[in-house]
C-alpha cells in the first residue's frame, strides 16, 4: 500500500472542487495517457538511458516513482479530464521525445474521432543531499511541442511538487496557449519561411579567402615558371589571380549550398595537394626549381577536384573538415620519419621531401574517405592530434638513450620507430577517452576526464650528464 502525503491528498482535493466545478459549464475535455515514471530526470549529457526503476537495484526511486504515478492519476481525474487506463506505457527503445509527440497525435481508442490525447510522462531522479529531481513532460494533443516542468524537491515532497507541476501543464490556458503557438507554426510555414530557414552559403566568406589566396598562389607561380622576375608583371598577375579566386567562389557560392565545414574541407584539399605535390617535386629534384611551384598548383587543383566530388556524395561539417586538415598533417609527419628510418640517419636535420610527400597525400586521402564514414567533432580531432602528438614525444623522450649514447643508424631507426609507435599509442588512446560512452548518437561527444599537468615527466642521459624531459601527463579519476 502507497502512503501519500496527507497535504498532496488536500491539495488534490481542493483542486477537485474547482476544476469539477468547471467541467459543469465546458465540453468534455480529451483523455489523459500517464505513462509510468521513468529514470533518470536529469538532461546530463552520458547518463543512463531511460527505463522504469527497478525495485532491487533502484529501491528509493522505485518507492518514489509509485507514489508519484498514484498522485498524478488521481490528479488527472480530479482536473475533470478522461484518465485513459488502458495504455501501459512506451516500451524499451520507444521513450523519446519524438514518440511522446507521435503518441499525442493518435486517439486514446479504435473508434474514437482522431483528436489526440494529452501524454504526460513524468521522471524521477534521486540528486544530492537526499533531494530529488522531478521533471514532467506534456504534450497536448496533436501538438507538436513539449511543455516540461522541472525541480529539485526534497524527498517528502516529491509528490506533492509533481501535482503541482502537473495541474500548471494541463490547465486551460496552458492548453490554449500551445495550440496558438501551433497556429503561428503552421502560418509562419506558410508564409515567410525565411525567418525559419537557415542563411544559405555560410561559408561564403571562408571560401572567398582561400579562394583568392589560391588563385593569388596560382598568380605567383605562373610568374615563377615563365623565369620573369619583373615586379611589373608579378603585381597585376597578384591582383589578376586573386580576383579570379574571389569571384568565382562567389559564383560557386550562389549556385551551390557552401557551409563552413564544406568550405573548410575544400580548403584541405587545396593547400595540402599543393604541399604534397612541391615535397614530391623537391624530392624528385625537378629542375628548374621554379617549375615546383607548377606541381603545387596542379597538386591544389587534383586536391579540389577530388574534394567538390567527395562533397557531391556526403555533407561535411566542421569536424569533418578537421579531420581532413589533421590527416594530412599527420601524413606528413609520419611519411618524414619513415624516410629517415629508410636512411637510418637524422644528420641531415629534416628528411626527404618525398617521405613527406607521400605522407602527406595518404594522409589527406585517407581522411577525407574516412570523413565521409564517420561524424565526430572538432574538438575531439583536436584531442586525438594532442594524443598523436603527445605520444610521439613521449616515445622518443623514452628511447632518446639510443642515440644520446651510440648513435649508429640501426639506433636512430629503434628511436624514430619508438617515435611512431609512441604517436600511434596516443592517438589510440586519445581516441578511446574521448569516445562516446553511451547510447548512439548523432555526434561523437567528448567525455575526457580529468586535466593536463605539464611537467618534468622524466630523465635523459647523455654523456656530458643527465637532463629533464619535460612534456604533458594527465591527472584524474577515470
């Protein structure tokens, strides 16, 4: 047997009276679904997914969602509206919002005219301190809009909250007010959409720059190739180029739906098939050295080519864009340290431009494909380059030994491989933290405890002594 709180009972009673006192005067009001109460109430991101507390594993809650679930019936009945019974509720998997609003669209039974239904769905969670979040939710019926009540109460209270929470959703000027707010929807839908409508070509401006510092690029190669050093021909073909690039992305803008993530993408292809291309040219000594800036040019247009294409089958968005960016960086630098391990050398300060080259276009290709795959964030792109980056340095602080004492190219090779295998294990693990941790959602949420502490994170020795390592750990609770 439920005990309820003798005020929710007196408070239940003297709302009767006044609402029974109404229904006299007005036509019958539509029926009333309450689904059973559901944990949890919260809206943090990654919490449990909504069930019907259990009696073993959810005690307190379980106690709490019954007795809020008598209340709010009663309630229902005591407002003058139709309680409807026969429905038990949204089964696993049918909780969300979309099937609140999908279930007050149809009517309470077969036969009925297809008026809808009020569905109230109420939610408990057990907070701090013993206190309680209580959130209801309403939709009217064949309303498009939910109309939630939320608060924290103390335990006694949390039935006694939910009826009042209760009785302001579902009174008649609550009613009134959603179905005005239905009626302006449905005329702003047929009316001035553009209010509504998000600007078209976001990413006209972003485009527009790179686009004209291309085209000013394009400008400024050409003058190299011919062998012309003239500055009276250098500048107007500057100015020439760049026009060219802003005014036809202009035009591309109009035509087309540009957002930031696919101008940023398109971007990625430009610059670094342009970077790929010159380190190919470097390394393959292309001669006359002038014609190299002909390769990035051409290697920029195979990059846009290849990339309006990639966006004519997928849309891409900010952190698909990143991760094109980040691809191609990480190719590049993962395709330089395979060629100094080629050479078993670094006494050449930087390594052959075609390591880097084919690093680079790998790198770019592959993210892009990869981009059209998966949906993830800029910020996460950010945390696995810090990863990369923070694992290749922690691989070669840790085999630094090895050529701090015998630098022989057998030693140069184990440290550069150490390296990379430092840089893949962090990029693995930044990947794994920052993955999402619960149901499947449209985007990849970051969920990253703790705070990076730099610091001294270990010793090197050398022959002249011993020297502090510095780099970046990370503290916390995981």
């Amino acid at each position: 047997m439920l005990r309820r709180a003798p005020f929710a009972l007196a408070l239940a009673s003297l709302l009767a009276f006044a609402s029974r006192a109404a229904a006299d005067t007005k036509d019958t009001k539509p029926p009333v679904v309450i689904w059973p109460t559901l944990v949890p109430a919260g809206d943090g991101p990654g919490g449990a997914p909504l069930h019907k507390p259990q009696p073993q594993t959810e005690k307190d809650v379980f106690a709490h969602a019954q007795e809020l679930d008598a209340t709010l019936r009663d309630a229902v009945q005591d407002l003058g509206f139709t309680l409807y019974v026969a429905d038990a509720g949204p089964t696993s998997g049918h909780m969300r919002d979309q099937d609140l609003v999908e279930r007050a669209a149809r009517s309470a039974e077969a036969g009925t005219p297809e008026d809808g239904t009020w569905v109230v769905s109420p939610r408990v969670e057990a907070a701090s301190g013993g206190d309680y979040v209580v959130r209801i939710i309403a939709v009217a019926p064949r309303g498009r809009e939910l109309r939630v009540r939320v608060e924290t109460v103390p335990a006694d209270s949390v039935s006694v909250r939910g009826l009042v929470m209760l009785r302001d959703l579902l009174t008649p000027t609550t009613a009134a007010q959603a179905a005005l707010e239905q009626e302006r929807e449905q005329a702003a839908r047929g009316s001035a959409q553009g209010i509504l409508t998000p600007l078209r070509s976001q990413g006209r401006a972003v485009l527009a720059v790179n686009a004209g510092l291309f085209g000013g690029f394009t400008a400024y190669s050409a003058q190299r190739a011919s062998g012309s050093d003239d500055p009276r021909v250098l500048y107007p073909l500057l100015a020439l180029g760049t026009g060219i690039g802003v005014g036809g992305s202009l035009l591309v803008a109009d035509e087309w739906d540009v957002t930031n993530g696919g101008a940023w993408f398109l971007s990625a292809g430009a610059w670094w098939g342009a970077a790929a291309a010159y380190y190919l040219s470097v390394g393959t000594n292309v001669q006359p050295t002038d014609e190299r800036f002909a390769w990035a040019v051409g290697g920029g247009l195979i990059g846009v080519t290849l990339a309006s294409f990639t966006l004519t089958r997928a849309n891409m968005d900010d952190g698909d864009a990143m991760l094109a960016h980040s691809g191609a960086a990480i190719g590049l630098m993962l395709g330089g340290a395979a060629q100094l391990i080629g050479q078993g050398s670094t006494s050449k300060g930087t390594p052959s431009s075609t390591g880097m080259g084919v690093g680079t276009a790998v790198g770019l290709a592959g993210a892009g494909l990869l981009a059209t795959q998966v949906t993830t964030s800029p910020s996460r792109v950010l945390l696995i380059d810090l990863g990369v980056g923070g694992g290749a340095l922690v691989g070669a602080a840790a085999a630094s030994p090895l050529i701090f004492q015998n630098p022989t190219p057998a030693n140069v090779r184990g440290w550069l491989s150490s390296g990379i295998a430092g840089a893949i294990g962090g990029g693995v693990l930044a990947w794994w933290l920052t993955r999402d941790g619960g149901v499947a959602a449209p985007k990849a949420e970051l969920h990253l405890p703790g705070v990076p502490v730099p610091g001294i994170i270990g010793e090197s020795v050398s022959r002249t002594g011993s020297a502090p390592v510095y780099g970046l750990a990370w503290s916390g609770a995981f």
